[in-house]
C-alpha cells in the first residue's frame, strides 16, 4: 500500500490536554513571526488560520501549542455566566471553575442546597452561592463532578515530551463516577446542563473504559446537541477513540470536522490527524457528506505534509471558490520565499517542484474564478519577479490591480511588491528612479501600512539593494543611510561629508527621506571624532567634539561613567579590581579628556612633570583594549560589525601615547624607584604593541595570526634586572608578576 506521507507522528489527543507526541516540528520556545518573508497571509486568509501560516518551526509566532489545559478556561466561564445571568460575578465564576478545590466545591453545594450553615471561608462573601437558586445548585452539583474528573484530564503539561514523567495513574476507579455522570445525564433536562454531562461521561469513558464504549456514547446522542464548541470537544473523544482502535479513516475524519468547526481546537485537531496508507485516505474522503468536508481534509493534509500542490489541486477541482485554497496558496509562496537569495530575491535552479508549483498557481490566477483573484495574481507575479522576470511580474501585477477589492491589505500588499519590482529592474538608482520611487518609499519606510501587511523583509532588502546601487555609484553618503557599512567611518573626511550631508538646511525631498534612514546620530559621529582624536593625542580637539555631542545628545551613554579609575597604574592588569575598588571621582569621556588636558598642560609648564606624565600615561594605556576604561571607545559606530560578525574597525590598542609619557616620565624620574616603575610600564606597552602585530580582531576575542614566540625578553625587563634589581619595585614585580618571574629565572 502506497503511503501518503513519510514522516512518522505519535497521537495526540484532543482535549483540554495532550496525552501523546502531535506534530511538533520546533524545539522549546522556537518560534516564527515570519517578519523576513513578504507575501502576508494577514492579509489574504481568515485569521482563524493564523497558527497555520508558513514558519520555519511548528506554528506560526508562537511555536509549541501548550494550552492544554487552559485553553477553554475563559470560554468555559462564559458559558456559565450566560447561563446562570447576571446574578452570577464573573470573578466567583472565575474562582469557583478555575481554582476552587473538589473539596471546596462539595461545601458549598452542600450550604447552597441547605445543608450545612457556612461557606468554606474562601467563598464568604458569594453571591452566587446565598440564594439558593436552582440554576445556581445543578451548577454546583454539576462543577464537583467536573472536578473529579480533573484527577485523569488535567495534567498541567507544558511541553508534550513532559508527558510519560508527569502523566497521572490511571483512573481504576472510574466506575462510581461514570454512574453518577450517567445518572445526571439521564435525569437532566436542561439542554445546557444534559450537553456537559454528555462531555464529562464521553471524556470519562475514552480514559477509564473501552474505546468502543466511548465511540458509541457519542454516535448514539450527538445528534440530540447544538454543534459548538463543546460538541467538537466531546467528538475529539471520539475521534482519540477510533484512533486508538487504529480506525485512522474514521479517526482522521472526526479530526478534521473538529478542525473545521471549532477554531479553538484547529492546532490540536491538526497535530492528532494522522493520514497514513493512501487507501486509508481513500476511505476517509468517502465518508464526506459533500465537496467542503473534502476540502478540508485536503487542507489539512496540504499544511505540514509537504504536499501542498496536490492539495491545492484538488480543492480547486472541488471548489475553486473554496476559501481553504487560500492558506495553501501563501503557505506556498512563503515556503519558496525562504529558500530566495536574500540579496537578490531570486532563486537559482531549475526545482521541479517550485516550477510545477509555479504553472499551476499562474493556470488557476489566468482562469479568474477563485474567491481572491487579485492574490492568485500576486502571487504569480512576485513568483516571476524571485525569477527575474520582472516585465511579467509587471503584467501580473497590473492584472491584480484590476481586480482589487476594497480591502487595504490587499492593496498595501500590491504596492510593497511593485515598489520591489520596480527597484530590481533599474539599472542604476538615479535622478528618474529616485522620482519614481520616492512616493511608494516614503510611505513604505514612514510606516504608513497596515498591520496585515508584513514589510520588515521588503524593507531590509530595498534599503539593501539602494545601497549597493549607490555604492558602485560612488555615492557613499547615500549608500551609508541605507546600510550602514562600518568601513565609511576608517576615513574622518567620510564622516565630515557625511555631517555635512546631515546638517544640509534646504534637502530634496529624496533628500530628506534618504537622511532619515541613516541608523546613527550626529552625537554618534561626534563622539566617534572625539575618541579618534584622544588615541591621535589631539585632546583639546577630542574634548571639542566630546563636549559637541554631550550637547546634542542630553544625558546617556555619551556621558556614561567610567568604571574603574583611568589613572590607575597597576603592575598586572586586572580590570574587575579597578572596576571594585572605591572611586573618589567618577569620570565621564568628557571629564577624563578635561583631566587629562589639564595633566598635558601642566607638563608644558613644567609643573610636576614625573607625576603629570605617569598619570597622563596610565590615562592613555587604560583607555584602549587592554586597559580599566575601555569603555571609553564604547559608542554607537563602534559597536558596527560586518554581515560577517567579524569587527571592521579595529579596536584601539595602540601605545603609542601611553609609551610618549612614560618615557617623558623616566626622562625626569629621579629615584630607581621611579624609573624601575617607568621600565615595568614601558615593557607593558611593548608586550601590547607586540601582540597589537600579532593578533586579528574577531569581535572582541583574539587569536594568533603566526607562529612567533609566545614568550619574549622585553627592553624594560632587561633594564630592571640589570639596573634596578636592589629596588622595592622589583622585588613587588616579582611577586605579582609571573611573566616577570619567569623571565628574571631565566
């Protein structure tokens, strides 16, 4: 026997629970909101089938299904208010149904029907329960049955692998309850009330009694009761029952009319339905009492099963009006979607399935007979256009737009994919296609659209696409507001033009639609110049641009702190004891860089030159890579990393001034102390300037880019041991330092 589908799946019952493995196809917390893809089901498809758009993982924005026991929580409460009126609070409803205990519930029947004198003390203050109301009493006897039954129905699963550690005993003990349940039924007269002792028995036998019990209670009464929802929970019982009795083409059928009839149910219908031998599915379309049931069924098979031009070609030889065709169609879609080239929305190749898939969604839009004609001829089109046939994606386009209804997320939809279509076919992005554009761009990128229509995707690659147009048109400031490229900012006369470009007073209004794109502020490129300057010891011209964009930017992260003090000095680096250790003064960028000039400028006078130049030095060392204030270089244009993840601008770690300073300071020392400390330091320096040659950025780990040796004799620890051996300092290094250590052994 031919099988229909290939993947293997676990039962899973239909109920307020799971009690098995159903289709799920993510792991724990996957989700998809489908934010990269374009053609929106939002706007085509019946929101009750929202789980079933396309998504890379099990269902759509949310992933698992693990409502199991909680799903008819608010429905259910409303049921009862309608029932009981408005002398029922819908919070003691809320209590008495969702928290209340078995216990609980048996006091208070026993005090509403007049036998026992006080409420349980969490139902004091009651309404409900203080009249005596019939209605209010079968509710009560009704609800501590229920409660029973919650001892083999719930078992607070979150995920359904949780299943086999946390399911309950089986319920032996089943047959007090079932004949209470039955004698409830029987005597009940009350529609409302008959109907939910029907749920509670049928649920009761499909766990405590023989499959076939369960089968038959419910064929033998469902026709006596309303199809809601409670009915399509009582048949998903069935439905478990025929499964468990390998019956799948009886199984399968319950499935889908549950799935067809309660949207509450559609997740769990759809994972429990489990197609198999092709006969069997032969058998389960025969039990259809007309062509919508079999579209049904055909849906359900065309959603997960990888089948969807089958299913899409037997609904529409059914029904071509059918509106179940209409999930399929954008699942379709967004599944090739997925596998496009996200920088050119093009696919390569010759699938024969997509191009299968292709002619039948173009037969069935030129035909014109389905229920949305417009979308059929969307999708033909942006199926030409991930082609790159963009003069018949135009012409399909236009056909759509003769077929419009009124509704706005089909008409936003049309522009985003004639906006995309526009932009792929121009050459080049000039003065003509800026004109054209600039209207649908606009509203587009100002977030003039409706929720329906998805326009992350579209978005990202038009931004993308301008960008490499302008690009290789050597219009950098352009091609930067669309992308931004770390490299533009290795160049200062790139950001001063860019500035320049950002403080234009009379923009076009292309102009002004291209400056608002740019991700960055000018307080961003402010602070950028600012840091640039104080590692090229320019810092009256650092502090001028630090002070700039404290200005335009307010308080936040341009004034931010830095953690550990920068002129601290320490034999060993280790930031975290800087970053602990008391701080009389907090420095922020500009305070450090006023500080620092005020050190430079008394070291020009002449003024305590020894102290000023190591406390200068030590400023400059923490302030790069290896230093307390790192920090310091922490900003926006920084932070910008290539499609790689690989960092393009290199983070600053050149000595350079740090060396200048500590090298003016052993100039002037005067003690060996002194100079011994300014040989430590410059050994520092050295060692980082070495391993600055050696080292590639990857963001912000390192890794070794040859083979030179690891360990090496620095110019500063030489002049220790050879000069300055008898000093404090030395003897300190030696203890702290264990590179140091090993050196002076050797």
């Amino acid at each position: 026997m031919k099988r229909i589908f290939t993947k293997k799946y676990v039962l899973a019952l239909i109920s307020s629970i799971t009690v098995g493995t159903g289709i799920i196809l993510a792991c724990a917390g996957d989700w998809d909101d489908g934010s990269r893809l374009n053609f929106s089901p939002e706007a085509f498809v019946d929101s009750s089938y929202s789980p079933f758009y396309y998504a890379s993982f099990s269902f759509y924005s949310f992933g698992y299904d693990n409502q199991h026991d909680t799903r008819f929580n608010k429905s259910n409460v409303n049921d009862w208010a309608a029932y009981l009126g408005s002398g029922a609070p819908y919070t003691e409803l809320e209590y008495l149904l969702l928290k209340a205990t078995e216990g609980s519930i048996d006091s208070a029947a026993g005090y509403a029907a007049g036998k026992l004198k006080t409420l349980p003390s969490s139902m004091q203050s009651f309404q409900l329960l203080k009249k005596g109301e019939k209605k209010a009493i079968a509710f009560l006897t009704y609800l501590s049955l229920a409660k029973q039954s919650e001892v083999f129905s719930v078992n607070n699963l979150e995920y359904e692998w949780d299943y086999e550690s946390k399911k309950k005993n089986p319920y032996y003990n089943a047959k007090p309850l079932n004949n209470k349940l039955q004698q409830q039924y029987t005597q009940a007269k009350d529609p409302f009330l008959k109907q939910r002792y029907w749920f509670q028995l049928e649920r009761s036998y499909f766990f405590n009694d023989s499959a076939q019990k369960a089968i038959s209670f419910f064929e033998s009464n469902e026709k006596a009761f309303p199809k809601n929802e409670l009915y399509y929970r009582t048949m998903a019982y069935a439905a478990g029952a025929y499964y468990k009795l390998k019956n799948y083409t009886k199984a399968n059928y319950y499935y889908s009319k549950v799935y067809d009839g309660a949207n509450a149910l559609k997740t769990v219908a759809h994972y429990s339905f489990h197609p198999q031998e092709e006969n069997d599915w032969k058998a389960t379309l025969a039990l259809c009492a007309n062509n919508d049931e079999k579209a049904t069924l055909w849906q359900m098979l065309g959603v997960f099963y990888g089948d969807q031009y089958r299913a899409i070609q037997e609904i529409y030889a059914l029904n071509p009006r059918s509106e179940k065709l209409d999930l399929l169609l954008t699942r379709a879609i967004n599944e090739i979607e997925e596998s496009l080239n996200p920088n050119s929305y093009k696919y390569e190749g010759s699938d024969t399935s997509k191009n299968a898939l292709t002619a039948l969604i173009n037969r069935i839009a030129q035909a014109g007979n389905t229920n949305q004609p417009a979308m059929w001829h969307m999708a033909t089109g942006y199926l030409y256009m991930a082609k790159g046939n963009y003069q018949q994606a135009a012409a399909c386009y236009a056909q759509a737009e003769k077929k419009l209804p009124k509704e706005q997320g089909e008409k936003e939809q049309l522009r985003v994919f004639k906006l995309i279509n526009t932009v792929s076919v121009a050459p080049k992005a000039d003065a003509k296609l800026e004109k054209t554009i600039l209207p649908d761009l606009g509203w587009l990128l100002d977030e003039h659209i409706n929720k329906e229509v998805r326009t992350q995707g579209a978005i990202n690659w038009i931004k993308r696409t301008l960008a490499h147009k302008y690009s290789n048109q050597h219009e950098s400031i352009k091609a930067v507001c669309f992308e931004n490229d770390c490299a533009y900012y290795s160049d200062n006369k790139n950001i001063e033009a860019l500035k320049s470009f950002l403080n234009k007073p009379n923009k076009s209004p292309y102009e002004v639609l291209v400056a608002k794109q740019y991700p960055l502020k000018m307080e961003d490129l402010l602070e950028y110049q600012a840091i640039q300057a104080t590692y090229a010891n320019k810092l009256e011209e650092a502090i001028s641009k630090m002070e700039e964009a404290v200005s335009k930017a307010g308080p936040g992260t341009v004034s931010v702190e830095m953690p550990g003090n920068p002129f601290n000095g320490r034999l060993q680096d280790c930031h975290d004891c800087d970053h602990e250790a008391p701080q009389k003064i907090k420095y922020t960028k500009l305070s450090l860089l006023k500080k620092m000039k005020d050190m430079e400028d008394k070291i020009k006078t002449g003024t305590d030159v020894y102290t000023n130049a190591m406390l200068l030095a030590n400023a400059f060392y923490n302030v790069t890579w290896y230093g307390n204030a790192r920090a310091f270089y922490d900003c926006n244009v920084y932070q910008c990393y290539s499609s790689e993840g690989t960092r393009v601008l290199t983070i600053p770690g050149s000595m350079e001034p740090a060396n200048k300073y500590y090298s003016l300071a052993l100039s002037v020392a005067k003690t060996d102390e002194q100079k011994a400390k300014c040989h430590f330091m410059l050994a520092k320096c050295e060692r980082n300037e070495y391993y600055e040659g050696k080292v590639v950025n990857n963001k912000d780990s390192l890794y070794t880019s040859d083979n030179r040796p690891d360990f090496l004799a620095w110019n500063g620890f030489k002049a220790l041991k050879q000069q300055y051996s008898n000093t404090q300092f030395y003897k300190e290094a030696i203890r702290e330092c264990g590179y140091f250590k090993t050196y002076t052994r050797k």
